[in-house]
C-alpha cells in the first residue's frame, strides 16, 4: 500500500488517485471543501495542499510533508471573523506520525515528516539550525511551496523573508570535498 502512495506522490497523479489516497489516509478527507476563511488563502485546504505538493521537488519526503502539512487545520481552527489555525502545525505533525505509522513507514521517514510538518510556519534561523543542512534545505523548499500556495496578493512579502534565508543558508551551506581516490598503477 505505501509504495502505491509513493509511487502517486513522485508522479504527482494525486487528483487521479484521489479515491485511493482518501481511501487508505481517510483524515485527508475533511480538508476537500474546507474553507480557509482567510484572506491570506483564496484555495480550500485541500486544493491549497495540491497546489503545494505541485510546487516541491519530486522528492519523497517533500511529496509526504507537502501532502500532511495541513492535515490538522480541519480540527485546530479558531473561529471568527477571519479563521485562524493557531497550532495546526504540531496538531498536523502528530497526525502525520499516526498516519504514516499505521502506513508502516520507517522511523526515520516519519520523524523527518514530523520535523518538516510542524516546522512548516517556523522562520528558520540561519544563525541556529535546528536540523541537519539537508532536512533544514527541504523545510525552506516547503515553506516556498506552501507560501507560493497563498493568495497571490499575499505571497511576495513572504518570498521576499524566504529569500533572505536562502541567502543566509547559501553562505553556510556545508562544503562537501571530493575525494579522488588515487589511480593505481
């Protein structure tokens, strides 16, 4: 079952899976049709996390926390009159751990879904990295992703923050030395 829902997320056929996908992960269901109420969002929760996964890598693991990182808003939202979803990132972490247990993904896929999941809205600080480079790289690739999802009136003030990190990251980005072994003669 999960390497069919692997195979859907790396090819991107989410819409023509939909009925699989809902079938085996059923909390996916309550955000089609979920409105946001929001001026920052003119997407449902559910459409808004499409168009998400559309906008990482084809990446296993940014596929996954795309697809779970708001899989909490249907059940961590305040009302008023704007909507707002005050710790729907680590309401949507610890269901995305649930789900991908029961999945029986290997610890360590699901500990860096969580990460990326309820790190999603967390500014990273370049000068304090809470992670490995890598998993700290693909949690800016999904806050791109997720704020490139937003109302497009809303998105170049938070780009142009994103933009800023990912100059900071570049500069400390680790320099990997090749090592060539030496002929033999």
């Amino acid at each position: 079952m999960k390497e069919k829902i692997n195979e859907i997320l790396l090819s991107g056929n989410i819409l023509e899976n939909m009925d699989f996908l809902l079938s085996v992960i059923p909390e996916l269901k309550f955000m089609v049709g979920f409105n946001h109420k929001h001026p920052h969002h003119h997407l449902d929760v559910w459409n808004h996390t499409l168009e998400v996964v559309r906008n990482v890598d084809s990446d296993l693991e940014l596929r996954m926390a795309a697809l779970l990182h708001d899989v909490g808003k249907p059940f961590s939202y305040q009302e008023g009159e704007v909507r707002h979803f005050y710790g729907h990132p680590e309401v949507s972490a610890r269901m995305s751990q649930g789900i991908l247990e029961r999945l029986q993904y290997d610890e360590i896929f699901i500990q860096h879904i969580f990460y990326l999941v309820k790190n999603h809205d967390t500014p990273i600080d370049p000068n304090n990295l809470d992670n490995e480079f890598n998993l700290v790289e693909k949690r800016l690739q999904l806050q791109y992703a997720d704020a490139l999802a937003h109302h497009p009136d809303k998105v170049r003030q938070r780009i142009e923050r994103l933009d800023a990190i990912k100059t900071s990251l570049d500069q400390k980005k680790p320099k990997v030395k090749v090592v060539r072994k030496e002929e033999e003669v």
